[in-house]
C-alpha cells in the first residue's frame, strides 16, 4: 500500500512539467501550427522563471515572467510561420536551438543561486486526510494546480466558440476563412498559449520540482511533451494520460532498482513512452474512429487568403 | 605531388614553432566534458585551473563541454597546436583521443585523469576518493536510525563502484547491521532524474542519501523529506543547509600547481599518479553541527589513519555481496585491482550491471 | 481599414536578389550576436574575427572543419531527397545510428577480414540497416497513413536506446573499465587518412556520391519524378506517377546515407562504438538541407559552413572565454533570419496606394 502511495506521488509530481507543455503544444496543433521548439522555450521559461522570482521575490512573478519569455519565442515562431509563411518544422528547430543556447549563455551567472520554490503543501492538517493524505502532502499547489488546465482546455475545445474557431482553423483554414473565422489571429493565440504553457513547464522545473537553475535541466522533456501530443491523439484528457504514464514509467524504474525487484528491464521502460505512441499513432489511422480525436487537417500547412 | 606535401608539413611545423616562440607564458590547458556549472565534475577541476592561473608566468584556458571522441581529439589537437605547454583532459573519453594528440606533439606534456594509458610524454592522474567516501560512509552509519542508505549513483563503472564499497565499509564500522542500496541512473548529469531516483530511496526507508551525480538534486530529495544527505564533488551544504552532513570533495589545485612546477623544473615524469588524503587532493568538507562531536572525532582520527597510510581501505577479510570470500585477513587489493572493480562488496543492495 | 499591402508570389525569382536576401540574414544575425557579445563585456568584433580564424582561418582548421563537416553532409544529403518529395524525415538521426550499429556489429565479428572485403562490407551493413530504418515509416506511412514526422521523430529516440543497450550491455568491450564502448575495431576496419593529414578517404567518398546524387535528382527521369510529385502530389498521380515507390525509394536512400555517415563517424573518427557517437548531426542535417534550398552542391558548401560554426566557437571558448552555448545561439539566428529572409525571395511585396 505504502508503495502504491509512493508510486502514485512520484508520478504525481513528476508529470507536471510534461503536463503543461504538450497541453500547450495540444493547443498550437489544434490550431495548425507545429512547433518543435518546445525544448526550448521551456529552457527559456525555466531560466526567466527562476530568474525574476528570484530578483522581484515573487513566485506569481516568476510565473509571469517564465511565460512572457517563452511567450516572446513562441511570437517569433508564430510570426515567420503565419505571416512569413515559414516552414514550421525548421522554423521550430530554430526555437529549440536559440531557446537552448540562450538559456545557458545567459543564465551562467544564476547557476547554483538559490531563489524561491513552490513548497510542498505538507505539515497541515493535508496529513491526516484519509487515503490520500501521504499522497497530497508530497505535492505542491502548482502541481495540483496543472491538473485544473486538463477540464478548462476540454471546455474551451469542445463547448466554447473559440473552440469552434480553434479547430476550424486548424482543420480546415480555407474553409474557417470563408467563413469569416480570423484564422492568423487565431493561429497567432494558439501558438502563444504553447509558448507560455511551454514557459510554465520549465518554471515548473526551476521553481518547484528541481529548484534552481541548470543547463539543459529539462533532459528533453520538451520532445517527450511533443510526443505525448501525438499520443494523446490532440485530447486534453488523453494528454494528462500520456504525462502521468511518463511520470508512472519514470518511478516504476528507479523503483524497480531500489526495491531490487525488476519486472522490466530499464531499456523497455525507457523506450515505452516511445513505442506507445507509435502504435497509439499507427491504431488511430487504422481505426479511424472520430472517437479517439484525429490529425488536425492542416497542420504544419501555412495559410493565406491570397493563394 | 610529393614535394608540395614536403613543403606543406614544413611550414606546419615553421607555424607551430613561431606559436610556440610567441607566448613567453608557461600555458596550461584544460579540457571539461561538461559546462563548468556550479557544483559538480568539471566545477571541481575549475577551481584546480583557477589556483593554476594564480601562478605567476602562467596562462591558463578551458573548453568545456567537449564531447568525447573526434570532438576532444581536435580540442586537444588544437592546445597543441597553438603551443600550450601542459594539457589536463579530465575525462576517462578522452584517454584514446589525448594519446592520439600526444604522440604528434612530443614536446608538449599530457595529464589525463582516470584512464590508465601513458607515453613518454603523458601521464595520467586521479585521486584516491574512495579514501574520503570510506570517512562520509562512517558518517552516514553513525547517523542513520533505519539502517538503510541510499545511494544514488550514475554508470557502473570501477571508479563509482570503488566509491560505493568504500563507503559501505565506512558505514558497517560504524553500523554492522546496516544496508547500502544503490540505484544506477546511467547520467551524470540530469537533475530530474537523479531526484527520482533519490525519491526511490526514500520510498524504500532510506534515512541517508549521498550520491555519485554532478547535480545537487539528491540533496534537494533529502532536505524536502526531512532526512539527512552527504554530498560529492564539493560541499553542497547550501543546497541543503539541514539534511547536508558532510561531503567528500576534490580539492585539484595543490596537485595541479604541483604538476606545473614539476613540468617548468624538468622534474615531470610520465607515470600513473594517483594520490589520496595525504596530499590531499580528496578530502572531506566541515561536517554539519548535527553529527555528535564523538562521531566526528572518530572520523578525523580513522582520516589521521588512512592519511598516514595505517588503514588500509579494501584489506581482508573482506567478501562480496553474495557472502564469497574475495579477500582473507592479511591481504589487501593492489591498485591494479581496485582500478578494474567491478564487484560490490558484502551490504551493498543493489546489481553492478 | 482597407488592406494596404498586396503580397503575391514571385513568378521568377532573381539569383541576386536572393543572394542580398541572404547576405543581409547572415549580416542581421551576426549583428546581434555582436551585441550579445558587447552586453556580456566581451569584445564583438575581436571574438567575431576569432570564430572566422578558427574555422577557416589555417590550413588546420580548413580541414578541422571539412571533418566535421562529413557526418553532416552525408545526413543532409539524404534528408534533402527525401524533402524533395514533400517527405519530411526528421529521422536522420536514428538512420545514422542505426548505421553505425550496422557497420560496428560486421567490424566486430569479422575483425580479421582484410580491409577492402570488411570496409565494404561494414558500408553495405549501414546502408542496410539505415535504409530499412528510413523504410519502416515510410511503409507506415502508405499503410497506415501515420505522420512521418512524429514516426521519424519517435524511431530516433528508439535507436538512440537501442544503441545505448548494446554499448552498455551485449557490446560492451571487457577490458573498457565498465565504460560504455565496444572493443576498438582492428585497423582493418578503420578507413585510412589521406596522406600525412587527418583527413580521411570518406571525404571522396561524399564527393562522389554527392555528384551521384546531384545528376540523379537533376537529370534523371525518377529525379524528376521526385520533384514534380513533391511540388503536386494530386497532378503527378493524375500523370501516373508512382508516388508509392517513390516514398519509399527516398525513405530508403536518405537513411541509407544517413547510415553511411554513421559507419564513417564509427570507424575513421572513433575507431568504436561508443554513446558519445550521437551529437545531433541529424538534427543538423534538416537545418543544413533547409538552407542549401535542398540542392546537393550547396549542402556541402552549408555543411562546411555549419561545421565551421561548431569548430570555431571552439576557438572563442580558449581565447575569450565565451562559452560554447554562444555556436549554438548564432546557429538559430542564422537559421531564423534566413528562414524570415525567405519570404522575401518568393514573395513580393507591393504598397498599394490608397484611392
């Protein structure tokens, strides 16, 4: 029981950063925009996250900060693809290269400054709840927080307008156009909201899961986000799935070590999240049920009224 | 066709001497796998350099993340080239590319650190730190109540596995009953990962973390939790103000300073050089207020020991995890043989693959 | 608000218009990166100068960088056919893993082979297994219609951990302290350097097949084919081309290059198998292919340029100290400016005047 409690915090707690990024990315695709540069703007985020709680002493600051930073990247990227009419996919490279190199070229006087973090809500009266007490005590409310985005962005998808729009634009620009759906404005929105999802991903690293700032401190959680997308096959719901089976994957294999009881060799657990969506990627062409939510139409395809 | 070649290596050579003829300053170079950063590896062997450029006539320079292989061979080849005098490469990778460089550049002096490989005009290096991870382990035995220790360690490589036993002897000194779990992260480096793997541990009971990784995540799992950690690569007590207990630290500067001065003098000689506590290129940082003043007299006084060569780390009797005898009474490993360690020994939980 | 730009795309592009297109990125993002170089106190002109010199300024460093630059541009090469046909592999990087694990698994079985019946056979491994790497989306792809570029994306992650598994586990040379590395090849398997320098025969071979490539893409009928169901994949089906085989013949070839530059960086550059043999070449390789505008000629003139980048911030770390992120943070401006620069060269901008 203790174990099961322990595997499920872990996962809990280490599922955020995943979370959030391919929620945004989930967003940005919606849209029909690819952006690789997760990686980097979370990078990005981390650093300014880290960065301005520390200088103006405020965590909701820092927040906002990591967001603007990442946010401004993803602007970048938003720009050359909708107006410039940019190749999405190296337009994305470019984000995660600039994003990585910047993060460690500017942030090498933070290193190994200590700054503020999010705390676990532990030592309250959060101990003695039943069941789920030792669970949440671990946790800290940014965690807990993240999990709140999964309904809100069911929502805005699937019974709002913007929802509407959102999905048009991605589905079937020409069309959503026609139909007097502002699809740059649109694209433009969607691709910021990544970005700063993206920001608050890092900040989760650099603020409460591991605190402080390091180079290359997300160790590719930001391609992983991506990938979690395509598993998730664009549902929000399906997202928080991939983050926690992520998270779960991650604690089953130190467990395993720690415990001295190894079900699955490291290197298939490793690979897991990998082959999963894979398959989960090949099962939904196969399938084709609506059901599982599909391939926005258009996306990766810039759009203009013109052509 | 040939005549060109000859001219062409001509004037190579014409341009390495003019470098070398134009820097009057005694040039030492170094060579980090990894960003300097702020606590680990590559850090420690910065702040060597930086006792090295204090010299006076020295010039010092770094290139840091330098991947191994092709990437390091023309890094080094290029200190070469521009004449530096002296070239530390700080990673067991670079053992094949820094012996490649130095058998072109035999007027140049090569350190590499944790290989094993030499020339007449490269030795290697390391420090004994199983000697400083024996002292943390008698701390961690002395403060542990669950009688479970974690450690959270990258690739099982000799060096760690070296350390890993070291230390487990260090706690059954203090603590015969208690138990070293080991969990392999197979990273040096990766924050996130290595706190995982630290929250495994303390999942499991563990009461003491101490770690073989560049990040100071291990401490961060350990103050979070409440429990007590022992640090590596330098003190990490401000990343852990009350879990930190002590840590066991290279200090590489008194070594490199003592290497530039052999090489300007004449007196270096190409051979293994691997020195302890008693030159102290390994040692222990301040122990926290929180060990008992008898434990930490204890420790400095088996310190004493080892540092006047008395105790004898891995000597008999002495058996592996499976309760084998390796070693009777009287024996003890050679350098030979704790540079190829790939076994642990008995109370340590955990598998060397 | 009436709209007062008109944009529309260029019937025929100018050669030297794009050149000043290109030449005015380049100028931007160097300009910045001076800036970023003055913020940080460090001397922007002096450090710009240094990179140059370090990259192409010696004969060593000429030939620093046309080593670096092998991996590179075999990778991109490969890439390139396949963007060709509107096939995005981003995968470049697990064919070149998947090659260089071809190429290592025949020099370590057959060490004793002389070397022209073990080179060849270690170069038909690669291309072997990196072409059947690059096959297994493509294949998904026709099948299933699964995006090649998340699948792509995905399998490097595999064959990194499969390479990983191998070095750490089954491959692991006995004697390597518990290093992850496999035994060093026998010198059979090592391809030979050229003369007394450090460049070795692979560079011919990247001559060689280069051209191949350059003629088959621009004067061949499947060259051709290529390009035309690329540009208009519904219209040259209408012409009863044979999309299908298509995809899978640049799938296979592109990982099969990309399998070659695996099995040169295995045996002339580490002489083994080792982790450290992934550093991102294949994420370089869709940057340079990009940049090149997909033609073979001017991917070996990018991959030189790019790798001359890599070798000669090496140069700035040693003189000023500036750190090695700084390579990589001109790498993106380049990328993005030229990539904004683009738009420029295929569109025209016109002001309207307002009535």
């Amino acid at each position: 029981m203790d174990d099961l409690i322990f595997i499920v915090a872990i996962t809990l707690k280490s599922s955020p950063a995943v979370l959030l990024a391919s929620l945004g990315e989930l967003i940005s695709e919606r849209g029909g925009i690819l952006n690789l540069g997760v990686e980097g703007m979370m990078l990005v985020g981390a650093l300014a996250g880290f960065v301005t709680a520390r200088q103006s002493a405020s965590l909701a600051l820092g927040l906002c900060g990591a967001m603007a930073a990442a946010g401004l990247l993803a602007l970048l990227h938003a720009f050359l693809c909708v107006h410039l009419r940019a190749d999405q996919v190296i337009s994305g490279l470019a984000v995660t290269i600039l994003g990585t190199g910047l993060s460690s070229f500017l942030g090498r006087p933070f290193i190994g400054q200590t700054g503020l973090h999010f705390s676990s809500i532990g030592g309250t009266w959060i101990d003695g709840l039943p069941l789920i007490g030792p669970l949440l005590a671990q946790q800290n409310l940014f965690g807990l927080l993240c999990l709140a985005a999964v309904p809100a962005l069911m929502y805005l998808l699937g019974r709002t307008w913007l929802g509407l729009y959102i999905r048009a634009a991605g589905q079937d620009p020409a069309a959503a156009d026609a139909a007097g759906v502002p699809v740059a404005a649109i694209r433009y929105g969607c691709t910021l909201f990544g970005g700063c999802m993206a920001g608050l991903a890092g900040a989760y690293l650099s603020l409460a899961y591991t605190p402080g700032w390091k180079e290359g401190m997300t160790g590719g959680q930001g391609w992983i986000a991506i990938a979690m997308v395509i598993f998730a096959t664009w549902h929000p719901l399906r997202a928080l799935l991939g983050a926690l089976l992520f998270g779960l994957l991650n604690a089953l294999q130190f467990y395993f070590q720690a415990t001295g009881i190894e079900l699955i060799p490291a290197y298939i657990l490793h690979m897991l999240p990998y082959l999963l969506t894979v398959g989960v990627l090949v099962l939904v062409t196969v399938l084709e049920k609506p059901v599982l939510g599909s391939v926005p139409g258009a996306l990766g395809k810039p759009f203009s009224r013109e052509e | 066709m040939k005549k060109l070649a000859v001219c062409l290596v001509s004037l190579m050579i014409l341009s390495a001497g003019l470098a070398m003829a134009a820097s009057q300053d005694f040039q030492v170079g170094f060579v980090y796998v990894s960003p300097v950063g702020n606590a680990g590896w590559s850090w420690a062997h910065d702040q060597g350099r930086l006792a090295v450029a204090k010299m006076p006539g020295v010039k010092t320079a770094y290139v840091e993340a330098v991947a191994e292989g092709q990437d390091a061979e023309r890094v080094i080849l290029n200190m070469a080239r521009k004449g530096y005098n002296l070239i530390f490469t700080t990673s067991y990778g670079y053992m094949d590319p820094t012996l490649k460089v130095a058998r072109k550049f035999p007027h140049t002096v090569f350190m590499h650190c944790s290989g094993f490989k030499t020339a007449k005009n490269m030795g290697n290096y390391f420090g004994r730190m199983y000697q400083a991870r024996y002292l943390t382990g008698m701390v961690a035995g002395a403060m542990t109540k669950s009688r479970i220790i974690g450690y959270v360690a990258a690739f099982p490589i000799p060096e760690v596995i070296r350390g890993i036993n070291a230390f487990t002897l260090g706690v059954q000194r203090m603590n015969p009953a208690a138990q070293v779990r080991v969990v392999w992260t197979k990273t040096w480096y990766d924050p996130a990962t290595e706190k995982e793997a630290a929250k495994s541990l303390l999942d499991v009971g563990a009461d003491v973390l101490t770690q073989h990784q560049d990040s100071p995540a291990v401490q961060e799992a350990a103050q979070e939790k409440g429990v007590y950690s022992i640090g590596y690569n330098s003190d990490m007590s401000k990343f852990a103000p009350q879990a930190h207990l002590v840590a066991a630290v290279w200090h590489w500067g008194p070594f490199y300073r003592e290497m530039v001065t052999q090489v300007r003098r004449g007196t270096w000689k190409p051979k293994a050089y691997w020195y302890g506590l008693k030159k102290g290129i390994v040692d222990i940082s301040p122990m926290a207020k929180t060990v008992p003043a008898a434990v930490q007299q204890k420790v400095m006084a088996v310190r004493q020991a080892i540092s006047d060569g008395k105790l004898k780390i891995f000597a008999g009797p002495l058996s592996d995890q499976a309760g084998k005898v390796r070693l009777t009474a009287g024996q003890a490993l050679t350098d030979k043989q704790l540079l190829g360690m790939t076994w642990f020994v008995k109370g340590v939980v955990g598998s060397t693959q | 608000m009436g709209m007062r730009f008109k944009i529309s795309r260029r019937q025929n592009p100018r050669r030297l218009h794009s050149g000043l297109v290109l030449l005015a990125a380049v100028g931007l993002s160097l300009v910045i990166c001076a800036l970023l170089l003055e913020q940080q106190g460090k001397p922007s002109l002096r450090g710009l100068m240094l990179l140059f010199q370090g990259a192409f300024g010696s004969g060593w460093a000429l030939q620093d960088s046309l080593i670096k630059a092998v991996p590179i541009f075999l990778c991109s090469l490969g890439v390139a056919i396949a963007f060709r046909l509107q096939i995005w592999n981003i995968g470049a990087e697990g064919q070149y893993a998947l090659g260089a694990l071809g190429a290592s698994w025949v020099a370590l079985h057959f060490p004793d082979l002389p070397w022209f019946v073990l080179q060849p056979a270690m170069l038909v491994a690669a291309t072997v297994c990196g072409g059947l790497w690059g096959l297994l989306p493509a294949v998904l792809k026709l099948r299933m219609r699964a995006n090649e570029i998340i699948i792509t994306l995905m399998l490097n992650y595999i064959a990194i951990f499969l390479l990983d598994y191998l070095v750490y586990g089954p491959w692991k040379d006995p004697s390597s302290f518990g290093f992850p590395m496999t035994r060093m090849f026998s010198q059979n398997a090592v391809v030979a350097k050229i003369g007394a320098g450090d460049l070795h025969w692979g560079i011919l071979l990247c001559l060689v097949i280069g051209m191949l490539v350059w003629i088959f893409l621009g004067f061949t009928r499947l060259g051709y084919e290529i390009r035309a169901c690329g540009e208009n994949v519904q219209a040259a089906r209408y012409a009863r081309m044979p999309y299908a085989a298509l995809v899978l013949l640049v799938m296979a070839a592109s990982g099969a290059l990309a399998g070659w530059a695996g099995f040169l960086e295995a045996s002339a550059s580490l002489n083994r198998l080792e982790p450290s043999i992934m550093a991102g070449y294949g994420y370089t390789a869709i940057v340079v292919a990009w940049l090149a505008r997909l033609n073979p000629l001017f991917i070996g003139l990018a991959a030189f340029l790019l790798a001359g980048l890599r070798v000669g911030v090496e140069q700035l770390q040693l003189e000023l100290q500036i750190p090695a992120s700084f390579g990589q943070i001109m790498e993106g401006l380049i990328l993005m400016t030229v990539l904004g620069g683009s738009f420029f060269v295929t569109y025209q901008i016109r002001l309207l005047k307002k009535e």
